[in-house]
C-alpha cells in the first residue's frame, strides 16, 4: 500500500518535474526507485542512446546489470 501511494506522488512530482525541463537524477544518478520515472526527463531517443552507449561499454552487461536498463 505504501509504495502504491508514492508511486502516484511520484507521477505528481515528475510530471511537473518534466513540464519545466527539470531532471530525475542528482550527482549519483537516477536509482534504482527513480527508475520507473526516466522517461520523464529523456526522451525515448535518449534513452535508446544511453542504452547504445551502454551497450559498447558493457557488451556483457556486467557492470551493474539492471541498476538502469532491464
């Protein structure tokens, strides 16, 4: 029950969050809660870049598998 309720805050949140350019991640990156939420901030494009980019670096995807990108 919680976490269903925070889950709506954070659509709340993040949408104003993208109506003003805003961003989800901080200086540590966008974690594991804020996951969910990148789409807000990133465009499909992006995000199919930062997967690429991803991808190059960490073919093996042993470098924190799942942390960003299923």
């Amino acid at each position: 029950m919680f976490f269903e309720e925070c889950a709506k805050v954070s659509d709340l949140v993040f949408e104003i969050v993208a109506k003003y350019g805003g961003s989800i991640s901080a200086e540590h990156g966008v974690g594991l809660l804020k996951k969910p939420f990148l789409h807000y901030s990133r465009s499909a494009v992006e995000i199919a870049y930062m997967k690429g980019i991803k991808k190059i670096f960490d073919p093996k995807n042993i470098m924190n598998p799942g942390k960003l990108f299923d």
